[in-house]
C-alpha cells in the first residue's frame, strides 16, 4: 500500500501528540494525589500529636497549633466544654462526619469528606480522643481549608501542565513544519512533471535557505538545460531536414549561377566596347552567390579554408560596393571611409567577405528606403581590430533579440535568418566575435578580430 510522504511526517507526530496528552493527564493526576496524601499525612501527624497530649485542648493550644497547620480546630469535651479557633462561635458540631481511624499505611492518609462551615468548604476529620490523653472523652474536629488544598494539588500539577503544553507546542510547530514540508515537496512534484510535459519555465524559489531550496535552485537549472537541449535540438533537426533537400537545390543553383557567370564573360569578351561595370557587377554577385551557397551548405560544420593576408578595408569596400546597386535603389547612404593605413589580418577572404557582406547587408535591409549605414574601421585595442557598422533603422524586434544569431531566427517577412549565423560563424572561425546593441537611436553591430 503507497503511504503518502504526508502521512509518514505527519502520523507519527499526531500519535506523538495524542501520547503527550495521555501521559500529562496521568502525570497531572498522580501528582495531584500524590499532594492530597502529603496533606493528609501532615493532617493526621497534627492529630496523632493531639491526641496523645498530656495537656488540655484550650482555645490558646488550638490557636499555636492553626498557626503551624494552617487549618482550623474544634475540640468539644462534655466536662470541659468547647473550644474553637473560628472567628465566629459555631453553631453547633458536624454530626454527618462520622468518626476517622487513623489509617494502618502510610499512603492511605485522607483528609475527610467535605463540609461547610459559614460558607467556607473544609475537609474535615473527626477524632474521639481516648485514653490515656488528658482530653479523653472528647471530639475533636480538624477543619482544612478546601482553597489550602485545591493551591498545593494546582502548584503540584502545574509544572507537569506546562511540559505538557510545551510538548503540544513542540509537536504543533513540528506538525506546521511537516506540513510546510510536504506542500513545498509538492510543489516540486508538480514543477517536474511539467518539465517533463514541456514547460521549461522557472519556478519562484520561496522558503528558508534549505536543502528543498537547493533542491529548486537545481530543477530550474535543469529547467533551463533542458530548454537550451531543446532549442538545440530543434536547430539540429531543421539543419537535418535542410541538409536533406539542400543539395540538389544548391547544385541546381550554383549550375544556374555558373551558366549566367559564363554568359556574362562571353558577352564581355565579344563586346569589348560594351561598357563593363554593372557587367563586372553582376559577375561579382554571381561569385556572392556562389559563395554564400558554399558557405550555406557549411553552415554547423568545422570552417575549412586557406589562412592568408588579408586587407580589412578592401573586404569592406567589396562589401559596399556590391551592395551600391541596392543602397541606390531603395535611397539608402552607406557612409564608409576607409583607414588611411592598411589593416591586415591573416585570415579566410572568403569567410571574412562573408562576415561583412552579411553584417552590412543586414544594417542596409534595416535602415531601408532614406535609411543611414555608417561604417568605422579602428584598432581600439591592441589585440584586436574593430569594425562598427551601425544603422538608423528599428532595431530587431524584442523577441528575437536575445537569439539575433541563432540560425532561422529572423524579424523580416522574407528572411531565412541565416545571414547573422554565418556571419557569426565566421567570427568565431577567426577567434573573434559579433555583438549588437542600440546605441543613441541607432544598431550597431561591432565585429572585433585579433590582429594575428
């Protein structure tokens, strides 16, 4: 049979607590016997010395022996008369008490049945004095006060009270910890099994600096590993399924390009007179074209590639100058003005033409139609070289600012959004990086390289 976690924690304290109430009762029970019989014992002491007394029972004797006892004394002698220590005179003795016998045990002492006297409860003792006491023939009659009584059984029992409520607070306490204890268990439950449906949200880690609280700081780190596995994953099957179809629609491309390539080379060499820049234009994006499709069916496998010189600032002007047709278009500047000195990395050309062609070409597409691109090529660091392309346009939208170089993450209607993973890659090819951030209403994009 499955036993719940709750009732493991929680039964045994119940039973724990039923347990701590029984044995107080008990305890608060013999001890307040345990106190009637000590008064008792010292009651029937009082009497045996008074009954064995070799001196008369006046008022004064009763008085010194009140004082000592606390209770109060009624001796009537048909010779000697009565003598009482109450205030007022009695009206007469009680004659329901009938008469005690002193007890044979030690623990059998009682203090007798209880009377009232002027409208004060007693227990009372009633004794006939015999020979050989000077007082034989007489009754006397031993008054302890029921509130003298009902303090030492309450100072007896009240220690024991207050462990046992203590002990019913500790259980209390112990049983809303317990408690607190198995809720925040369930709620971990709870977390793991929407994990495991898929929801990678982290939970709000609330309570003490505990174990449990260790326990959730790790199931939303798990959270968050699980959510980066999937996005993985994700990104790893869409480049599966890419790679699946990539091939024959890349060969079939790169044919298409080669065979425009090789026309336009026929048309130059046959029409010398023609005039050959947008020709020689149109040759260079067909190479672009080429490239990027390399490149495209690379995209997540190791970079391969020749290491060489190369000049950072013609790269850039290749970039730009490709994309003139475009920025004359749609009315977009591109302000660039080149290094007065060569800055030259060793590096891939191909790859490094891809970072900047895919880099500005992004910032132009987002500037737009009256739009502003501005590119900066500095050394500001010793180690590295810095290039900044920054553009007047929106920004990326929220939403895919965080995973801007992921690939297939795009904010345009017809963007694949593999330009800035490509571009990236190739960064990371270089040991270098890609960063984006707004800056004074404008995106820049800073490309950092290392000089060696």
């Amino acid at each position: 049979m499955r036993l719940s976690l709750r009732y493991r924690l929680l039964l045994p304290l119940a039973l724990l607590l039923i347990g701590d109430a029984i044995a107080t009762a008990w305890a608060a029970s013999i001890a307040a016997s345990g106190a009637e019989q000590r008064l008792a014992a010292q009651q029937w002491a009082v009497a045996g010395t008074l009954q064995g007394s070799t001196f008369p029972l006046t008022k004064p004797i009763l008085e010194q022996v009140k004082g000592l006892s606390g209770a109060e004394f009624l001796f009537v002698h048909p010779v000697a008369g009565t003598h009482s220590t109450f205030a007022e005179p009695l009206p007469q003795a009680p004659t329901d008490v009938p008469t005690a016998i002193r007890p044979e045990a030690d623990d059998a002492h009682a203090l007798g049945p209880p009377v009232t006297v002027a409208g004060r409860e007693y227990r009372c003792l009633r004794l006939h004095l015999r020979e050989p006491s000077r007082n034989a023939g007489g009754d006397l009659y031993i008054f302890y006060p029921e509130s003298l009584r009902r303090t030492a059984v309450r100072d007896a029992v009240r220690p024991l009270l207050i462990l046992g409520l203590a002990g019913v607070v500790a259980v209390v306490l112990a049983f809303a910890f317990g408690s607190r204890l198995v809720r925040r268990v369930r709620d971990l439950d709870a977390r793991t099994r929407l994990i495991a449906a898929g929801d990678f949200r982290a939970i709000p880690v609330t309570g003490t600096d505990d174990e449990l609280g260790d326990l959730s700081e790790a199931v939303n780190e798990m959270a968050r590993r699980l959510a980066a596995f999937q996005d993985e994953l994700q990104r790893t099957e869409r480049l599966q399924v890419l790679g699946q179809f990539s091939g024959g629609l890349a060969h079939q491309l790169r044919n298409a390009a080669a065979g425009a390539k090789l026309a336009v080379e026929l048309f130059l060499a046959e029409n010398p007179s023609a005039d050959p820049e947008p020709l020689r234009v149109a040759l260079r994006q067909l190479a672009r074209i080429e490239a990027n499709l390399r490149q495209f069916l690379a995209l997540g496998k190791p970079p391969t590639g020749t290491r060489e010189p190369c000049d950072l600032a013609n790269l850039i002007d290749q970039s730009v100058s490709l994309l003139k047709p475009q920025c004359q278009h749609t009315g977009t500047t591109v302000i660039w003005e080149p290094p007065a000195e060569r800055v030259v990395i060793v590096g891939d050309p191909t790859q490094l033409s891809h970072l900047f062609g895919n880099v500005i070409g992004n910032a132009v597409e987002a500037a737009g139609a009256g739009g502003e691109v501005h590119i900066r090529l500095a050394a500001t660091r010793r180690e590295a070289f810095v290039v900044e392309v920054s553009d007047t346009g929106p920004g990326p939208p929220p939403a895919i600012a965080e995973k801007l170089f992921d690939p297939f993450v795009t904010g345009k209607d017809q963007g694949i959004g593999l330009g800035l993973a490509v571009a990236k890659q190739a960064a990371d090819a270089h040991g270098g990086r890609v960063t984006w951030e707004r800056r004074e209403g404008r995106t820049t994009f800073v490309i950092e390289l290392p000089r060696g």
